[in-house]
C-alpha cells in the first residue's frame, strides 16, 4: 500500500466507509435472494454462522465456509507467548492485586509479604533503585515467571500487553503491517467481511443466500469493533511515535534497534490490551529510544487512555505527567502512595519519617511484652495473661517487619528507591595529541548513491561535544563510524597518536556474557589494558554503582535491565581512555546511576562525544560543542548553553540508517538480477 493511500485511508470520514458497506451489502443480499428464490433449500431453510457441511460437487472451487462475527464468540484472554501463563484469579474487584508475595533470584530475596491492589483506570508508576526487583516483578505480573510465595490475581476480564526493556520486532512484516497485526478483534472482523462478500458472489445460490445473511452480521462486527476507525487510530500511534509516512512501507527488519522498538511499542498500543478498559497494559521502560516530543506523546496517550497501566520509568517527566499513583519497591516491600512523582518524593519523605517515629514505640512495646512473657509465662496464676501477650506479641512483630521496610531508605537525588548516593571515578585518561580524531569530507552510508551523512568533524582533547537531531537522521551512525565499527564510503577518518577510544553503546548491556558473574567481567574487561588489576577495584567499581556484596558474583543472565547496565558501565569506566564516545547512555540507566556517570566525568580531562536526546543528561555534561545532525549534513558549532528549542525538532525523517540499508539493498539485488540477465 502506498504512502498516499495509507494518509487518505487515515483521514476518511468513517460514515463513509459504513453507509458505504452498508448499501453494497442491502444490495448483495437482494441480489442473492433473487437468485436463490426458487432453489430448493435444504433441511428448512435455516441459516447457520457457520458450516462444517461439505460443498456441493458443483460448488467445491468457489464456494466458502464463512466463519461467524468475533462478537459472536466466546472471548479469551490472549496469551502472546506459549510458555507465558497469565495469573487469571479473583482480584476481588480490583484489576489487579497481589497478597503477600515474596519473590526472590537465586540467594537476595527482593519482595516478602509484599501486597498491592491496583484499581480499573489507575495509572501507577512502579519505581525504585536498579536491582529492587521492579522489572522481576513485572515479569511476574506478565506470567513469564512466578513467584516464591503468596499470590498475584489479574482479574479475567482484562488483557494484558507487557513491553519489556529488550523488546525487538525484527519482522519482515513493514511497519504498518507490525502495527496494525495484533489489532485481532479487527483483522477478524475484517476477514470474516472479506469471506462473506466472496461468498455472495459463489455461483452456489445457498451459499450466496447464507453469504450475504452472515454479511449483515459482519457489518455490525465491523461498526462494533471499531474496524472504521483502524486507519485514524494506527495514523495516530505511528506518528505520535515519530514515523514518517515515508517508513509506513518499510520492512521492520531493516529498522535499526531503537525504531524496532518503537514499532513493538506501537504494536502494543493499537493491541487490545491498548485498545480500552479492558485492558491491562506493562510497560517496562517505555521510553527508551524515544525522543522528547515522542515522550510526551506516550505520556499524554497514557493519560488519556482508559487502560489500567503500569509503568516502570526512569522518567520523572512521564511519571509526572501521566500517573495517577506511584508503588515504590523498597525494603523487600512496595510501598502505594495517591499522586504524581513529584507528590510521592514528598510524601515519601515524611512518611519515612513517622515509620521511624513509629518503629520507636514498637521496639519499646516489644520490650515490655517480652518481660512479661518471661516473667509470667511459668506462673500458673498468670499464664493465660503471658499466652495472650505471646499473641499480641507476635503480632506486633509482624507489624514491625513492615515498619522497618517503610523507615529502610531516605530520599536521595530524586533517584526513587536508592538508599544512598552513588559516587563513581573514571580512569585517568593517558596522554595524547590534542588533536584527538578528524573526520575528512567523511560520507557515511552503506552505498554512495544513497549517503546518510555528509560533513567534517574535528575533535581536541577536552572537548565536550553533544550531538543532537531528529531521531533516525544517523547520529547513532555518525557515532559508529567515528569509532571505526562503520566504515567510511567516502572522505577519511584520522584517529590521533597515542589516542584510545572508549565506547558505551546503547545496547551494550544486552551483549554481556551471561554465564559470567559481574565481578568476573568487570576484571575480565579491566585486565586487558592492566592485567595486574587487583579484585578490590573491581569490586569497587560495582559497589559504586550499588552493585556490592553476594550481588558481585550473581550471573549476569539474571540481573534486570537496569543491572545489567551498571555492570557494563563499570567494566567501562575502569578502562583507561582519552576519548569517550557514547550512544544514549541513559537509556537503561536510573537516575542515580546516570548522575554517577555525569558526576564522574565533571573532573575528567579527555575529549567526550555523547549522542543522547536527553535534555537533562546533555547539560550535565557542560558541553564545550554542539554537532547537529538534520537532512543528512554534519554541523559543528561552539555551545553557549542549551535551550529547549535545541531538543524540538520540526521535521521527523524517520529512520535515515534504515532507508540508506533499504536503498542499498535494493540496488545490490538490482546487480545480481542484471548480472544473471547477462550471464543467461
């Protein structure tokens, strides 16, 4: 389907298209009643929604069962994957709620007695410090894994979508093909239309005549599943997240990561966990890959949406702007608070305070049972007194245990869940030229006919250089190429005597050896450049970023997202390098550890080059420079301080990368199709 059918498809009046089915099937219903009026129909004429009865000998190459309207059947939850069983059960009223759940991975136990109750339509924030078990626990909710004990009921009448940190397309469906495939009450709704207009027109006037009866049905399937409405509803997702039209045609699998994420991302929206009340949406970083415009996009359709939702997100803005509640995973507990991110900072803070209060007066009235009970609990006078304080006594412990996880942590850095500040040191760059790398009448690409990038670039020891553009223009590409991984297809890349590079690539935790534990890694990495490094830096790399004790030697296989950056940016930082090149750095990193990073790099000397959309993480790093990427030129330009209009922009390319790929492909199937010509 060609870009301008898909924008006049989008902006058709529905009436249009309904009174337009509406009069063609009145019409194919008489047509077809006229022809069958004088055959013999079998078994009294009934018409049934569908037909397990074989055809006729004369009707076998044209005649259809038709398959009856999806309202007509019984609805099922959906279950995306074979090995994930939903937790169905009675949730009492709520949409979902979970009762003394402990949760554990291998030997750190990250939830006990842990209870929550979220109701229809809220939106909740599920915050907390990398490694609390946020993104665990929301695999649990998605039934991709269980918990230790206790239960999670999801109530049946919901479907649920789970987004998860690493989710990745890579269809050869195109885009607007991924987008639209799980909208199934639709595609059903439009297939089974599709039969029944086939079967009017069978040369067999019985299966015409049921034909168009089951037709009438269709429509209103159609006009009830709001199939009229598909095209605006699919125009609205896909733009909002930054697709240019021109990319509605382009096969998923020649996307680059980040839109393939988008396209997930997209595919959820339009599912029917995304589509009303009914649904029950888990969203695990959401906003990763995204830019700001497609941030607050997501935020305004959350807020907007009927859906139940939960979101994990290191996002204060999408926190802010779309959560009506926040849970915080703390202290082996979560912890509900009613408001927005902002509203929970603050209220966590006086809690934490009153919990502290509170746990004083508990310890004192625990003394005082317990020297009851033992002064008692042998007299016969009084033993029935001491078994009763024995009771009050183990109740009040109980009590406790949740006291102490609500007074376990205080407020840090606006990093929810941290208990404490992360301080992180990079490695001394060694020295080097001043003139660190040149990029020479550079053209980035895979093919000349179709270049991504054009331009020159020169980079000094203590420059600070950020590197901004729409997403999808190549600025991951100019970041490639920079560091040797791309090559050039035209211009030079010089690289500076005695200069070392150092790259922190957006995906970089997703490549980690997962039957290696974190401390094995971190000095795997470190001793290549110092083979004598002893265990104690790395162990202190890790404990710098809250990776610390029984945690160090955990598999990475089993740490979450979040964790599994940490530990990458650890084995990073430990690396002696001169120049620093990183591709969204805060894309899987919380808060605290991105203040870690930008904290360790204020006193840092060598040349730095970020590509990021993040407004706050760009001014943290002071930049001396600004490299602009917009319709396929290369910029350079010295920074005075940045603005918002910095981080808008206007025209959305789509994904440059994934076209340049395309093209190229394109034009390499062309040869081999003209060389066999030749060869033939």
């Amino acid at each position: 389907m060609s870009t301008t059918t898909h924008a006049m498809r989008a902006n058709a009046p529905r009436t249009h298209d309904a009174r337009t089915h509406r009069r063609d099937a009145r019409c194919g219903a008489k047509k077809a009643a006229r022809k069958a009026a004088g055959a013999k129909k079998p078994g009294g004429g009934g018409v049934a929604l569908s037909s397990d009865e074989p055809s006729s000998a004369s009707a076998t190459a044209t005649a259809m069962t038709v398959a009856a309207p999806a309202c007509l059947l019984e609805r099922k939850p959906r279950d995306d994957h074979d090995d994930v069983v939903i937790p169905y059960g009675n949730a009492s009223g709520a949409a979902l709620r979970m009762t003394e759940v402990m949760l554990s991975v291998a030997d750190t136990d990250l939830l006990s007695e842990a209870n929550m109750e979220v109701m229809p339509g809220q939106v909740v924030g599920l915050v907390g410090g990398n490694g609390c078990g946020k993104s665990t626990l929301i695999k649990c909710i998605a039934g991709k894994r269980s918990v230790q004990d206790g239960t999670i009921a999801i109530s049946p009448d919901l479907e649920v979508g789970y987004f998860e940190q690493t989710a990745v397309s890579g269809s050869q469906l195109t885009v607007y093909q991924e987008a639209r495939a799980r909208m199934d009450r639709i595609n059903a709704a439009e297939a089974a239309l599709k039969a029944a207009e086939q079967a009017c027109e069978s040369s067999d006037d019985v299966e015409a005549c049921r034909g168009a009866d089951i037709l009438m049905d269709c429509l209103a399937e159609m006009e009830a599943s709001g199939a009229y409405e598909a095209e605006k509803r699919i125009a609205n997702v896909l733009d909002g997240l930054g697709f240019a039209r021109s990319q509605w045609d382009v096969k998923c699998d020649d996307l680059s990561g980040g839109w393939q994420m988008r396209v997930a991302l997209a595919r959820l929206l339009l599912s029917p966990a995304g589509s009303g009340d009914k649904g029950l949406l888990l969203l695990d970083e959401p906003t990763n890959h995204l830019d700001e415009a497609a941030k607050r996009w997501l935020a305004n359709w959350i807020k907007e949406s009927p859906c139940t939702t939960l979101i994990i997100s290191h996002e204060a803005e999408l926190l802010n702007s779309a959560c009506s509640h926040i849970a915080e995973v703390r202290g082996k507990a979560v912890h509900w608070y009613t408001g927005n991110f902002d509203k929970f900072l603050v209220d966590r803070d006086e809690r934490i305070r009153i919990a502290k209060a509170t746990y004083e007066k508990q310890q004192a009235e625990e003394a005082d049972l317990k020297d009851f009970i033992r002064r008692f609990s042998a007299n016969a006078s009084k033993s029935t007194q001491a078994q009763s304080r024995a009771k009050l006594l183990e109740k009040l412990q109980k009590e406790m245990r949740k006291t102490v996880a609500a007074a376990s942590a205080t407020v840090s850095e606006g990093a929810a869940g941290d208990a404490s500040r992360m301080h992180l040191q990079l490695a001394k760059p060694p020295p080097s030229d001043m003139i660190q790398l040149t990029l020479k009448d550079g053209v980035i690409g895979y093919d000349p006919a179709t270049p991504i990038l054009e331009g020159s670039i020169v980079l000094e020891r203590g420059m600070r250089v950020v590197v901004l553009g729409p997403n999808g223009a190549g600025k991951s590409s100019l970041l490639k190429s920079i560091s040797g991984q791309m090559p050039l297809i035209g211009g030079e890349r010089i690289l500076g005597d005695r200069v070392s590079l150092g790259v922190f690539g957006q995906d970089l935790a997703q490549y980690l050896p997962k039957e290696s534990t974190c401390i094995q890694y971190v000095l795997d990495v470190a001793r290549v450049d110092d083979p004598l490094m002893k265990d104690e830096m790395g162990r202190q790399a890790l404990g710098a970023l809250g990776i610390t004790g029984p945690m160090a030697l955990r598999k990475i296989g089993s740490l979450s997202g979040g964790e599994k950056a940490r530990v990458a940016l650890a084995a990073f930082v430990l690396q002696p390098r001169n120049c620093l090149l990183l591709d969204e750095p805060s894309n899987h990193l919380d808060v605290g550890a991105v203040q870690a990073l930008t904290d360790g790099l204020q006193g840092w000397d060598g040349c730095l080059f970020a590509v990021s959309h993040n407004k706050g993480f760009c001014e943290s790093l002071n930049p001396t420079h600004i490299i602009r990427v917009k319709n396929g030129k290369i910029t350079m330009e010295n920074c005075y301080g940045l603005t918002d209009d910095d981080f808008e922009h206007e025209v959305i390319v789509g994904d440059a990368t994934a076209a340049a790929a395309a093209a190229a492909g394109a034009a390499a199937e062309e040869a081999v199709e003209e060389k066999e010509l030749v060869t033939a």
